[in-house]
C-alpha cells in the first residue's frame, strides 16, 4: 500500500509549471560591401586627326622645247561644278604644245593654258575620289611621252 499511496500521492499532487522559452534574438553585427567609386582620368575627346597634304613632284625629262617641267608646281586644285576636279600647274616656261592629264592611269584630264598666263596650264576632269590621295601625269599629246607627274590629296568637300 505504500507503493499505491505514493502513486496517489503523486498524482494528485500539483503539477510543476514547466519551464517557458522566450525566444531571444541575438544580432551580429556582419559589414556590407561597399563599392568606393575611384575616378580616373580618362582622355578628354579629340578631333580626328586631319590629313595635311604634302606635295611630291616627280619631274620627267621634257621632250617639248620650250616647256620645263623639271621645275613644275601645283599651285591651285578644287572642285567644279558637275562632278568634275581641277589642278592648275605652274611651269618656268611657257607651254608651246598641248598636253593631257591621267588621273590613277585612266581618267582622262584635258588641259588648256590659263588665259592671263602662258606659263599656266589647267587639267579639268571627272573628279576620282574624294578624302584620296591620287597621282596625276601629264602627258604630250602629240607624242604620247609622260612630262611630269604629281601626287595630291583631294579633300572631303
């Protein structure tokens, strides 16, 4: 019976509260990423750079009396109206014979004295390009001999 009044005992006896959970939040503190802009100099935008022309003159032996071309320049060049390109020449002498020009070997330039200068000659053709470099030659029209010839650059316009 002991053992009977214990379990009696021991149920009829209050129940102990059990134990209650508060929940605890504990923060840690983490570091962020952080992004550090650093500037660096960057080049400031420029023009493109610009084609200067230079001039080359390539004299050939003149079989013409009368017209040096050993010392011949190219002093004017420019558009025409109509698609067309024009190169004024200056010779130490004067022209006697008319002459031809060939533009890249076949484009054919006509050319005439300047009216006001005898010792002018202008070479007027179709125009062969634009932002080029191109090579003219000027040629005897009786015999068909190259007498000079001359790089030159055709700007944009």
């Amino acid at each position: 019976m002991v053992f009977g009044s214990l379990l009696l005992l021991a149920a009829c006896s209050p129940a102990t509260p059990a134990p209650t959970i508060t929940p605890t939040l504990t923060v840690y503190s983490t570091r962020t990423p952080t992004i550090a802009a650093t500037l660096s100099p960057s080049p400031l935008p420029t023009q493109p750079p610009v084609h200067t022309p230079t001039i080359s003159i390539t004299p050939i032996p003149s079989p013409i009396t009368g017209a040096d071309f050993s010392q011949a320049k190219l002093i004017r060049h420019g558009f025409v109206a109509g698609y067309n390109y024009f190169l004024t020449f200056e010779l130490t002498s004067s022209i006697t014979r008319s002459v031809y020009g060939m533009v890249d070997q076949n484009k054919k330039y006509a050319c005439t004295a300047e009216p006001n200068s005898s010792n002018r000659i202008r070479c007027v053709g179709w125009l062969p390009g634009v932002d080029k470099w191109k090579t003219i030659t000027i040629f005897d029209a009786e015999t068909n001999s190259a007498l000079f010839e001359q790089r030159f650059y055709i700007p944009m316009q």
